[in-house]
C-alpha cells in the first residue's frame, strides 16, 4: 500500500523547472513534480503533450533545456552539461521501458537481462543470470530464458524489457506507453505485471493511454498539453470531474473512440 499523498516523506524523485526546446519549439514547458516511494504517477494527454519528452528528460535521453532532476536525494543540473558521471549515476537509479522493446535479437532472454547487470554493476556472470533468472520468474518467463527475442511474442518481449530494467536495482521505473505497440490481449499481459510492481511497492511513472490501468493502478494521474501539467489528482476524481476544460475534451475524445 502506498502513502497517501499528504505524507511528509521525503520525494524518491523531485524534478524542478524542467524545461526541453527544439530549436523554436517548447516540447516541456517549465515543469515540476515530486514523486513519492511506493508513488504509482500515472500520465495522459494528446499527442505531442510532451510526456514521452518528459520522460526521456528525466532519464536524460533527452539533454533539457534548464532544469535540475534529484533522485534519491542527489541532485543533477540538466542544463546541457551533464557529466558522464552524472548521467550513469542517473540511469543507474531510473529505470526505463519504451514503446518499442529494444532487446537484442542476437541474445538469449536471459543474456539480454544479464549482460547489462555485469557491465554496469560489475555483477559476475553467475550472479547476473541468478538475479535475471529471479526476474524471469517474477514476470512469468522462466522458460524463455533460453529463447532469442524474435522467438518471443510482443507481449513476452516487453515482459523481458521489464526485467532487464528491474536487474538494474532502479529506484524509480519509467514506462513510455508500454503496450502502444501490442494487441489488446498481449497488452494485459505487460499490464499485470505493472501491477504487480505498483502492489510490490515500486515507485512508478507511467505514460499511457490505458485509463482503466490509470484509474485503478495509479495513485496520482497528471494531465499533460502544450508541454504542461495541466491537471492532476486522484485519478477517478480526474477522470470523473475534471476541473479543466481541456482535460474534458481530451476524456471525452478518448471514451468516444
């Protein structure tokens, strides 16, 4: 069970005045947002809202424009001039999967979870493939993990996506429209396995067009246009009654499809 949003406990992950320019164009406009431990941050918003921008900011995909991310209670200046130091000590704490799985198709499952361990947390061969095997179990792959990826259905292979981020310790998992690129049934698959991160207590932010998924799993859902937070809230009171007319008409667009 995660805090409620009044807790005082301190933010996992606080972004401050986050800002990303292309050329003339704002894709995130001065945006800030703490998120909790155990916090479950849902976020929707029409296409070209910036929130795969936003993600990609925080684990600096994306070089931001201004703007400083804190994890874990270390701060980083995102002007641009990030170290490389800097920007592996980040990573190593924000885990992230994508639309697409970019998996190694050359690898086996389980060569594509541990490979990153070892080369990142020096973790040994043995101890990379114990950790992958554990997490192969938990997202229900253990017997693929001797499969090459394209052998894999899309839905397994973003399970293997999930995995490969979990080995990595994060303290934060970022998720870009995890299911945008699945079929409705295989989609559920990835999605229970969310959900059982977000009961495990992992710290999560999610952009996504599921809103069933965001109703129930979520505890906050924000709602993103123009490069903004522009609402946000429990997400059944969001969804239900929203304060902002732009929110409505991005709701109402959505159930009418």
């Amino acid at each position: 069970m995660t805090e409620p949003l009044t807790s005082p406990a301190r933010p996992i992950l606080s972004i401050e005045g986050l800002s990303k320019q292309f050329g003339d164009h704002t894709a995130v406009d001065d945006v800030s947002l703490d998120v909790r431990p155990g916090e479950v941050v849902a976020i929707i918003g029409p296409s070209g809202s910036g929130k795969s921008t936003l993600l990609r900011c925080i684990n600096l995909l994306e070089s931001p424009t201004t703007g400083r991310i804190t994890v874990g209670g270390i701060p980083t200046e995102v002007d641009g001039k990030v170290s490389q130091r800097e920007l592996v000590a980040l990573r190593r704490k924000v885990g992230m999967v994508f639309q697409s799985f970019n998996l190694f198709p050359h690898l086996t499952v389980l060569r594509n979870i541990s490979l990153p361990q070892e080369r990142v947390l020096g973790r040994s061969r043995a101890e990379a493939d114990a950790r992958s095997m554990a997490l192969l179990e938990q997202v229900g792959l253990a017997s693929k993990a001797s499969s090459h990826p394209p052998r894999c259905s899309g839905g397994q292979q973003q399970r293997v996506a999930i995995a490969r981020a979990l080995a990595l310790d994060p303290s934060v998992m970022l998720f870009d429209e995890p299911t945008s690129a699945l079929d409705p049934e295989l989609g559920l698959e990835v999605l229970s396995v969310m959900r059982q991160l977000a009961d495990e207590g992992m710290t999560m932010i999610v952009v996504t067009h599921e809103i069933h998924f965001a109703s129930d799993v979520a505890d906050r859902l924000i709602v993103m246009a123009d490069g903004r937070i522009i609402e946000q809230g429990d997400p059944k009171t969001v969804i239900d009654d929203p304060q902002v007319e732009r929110t409505r008409t991005f709701l109402s667009a959505i159930r009418d499809r």
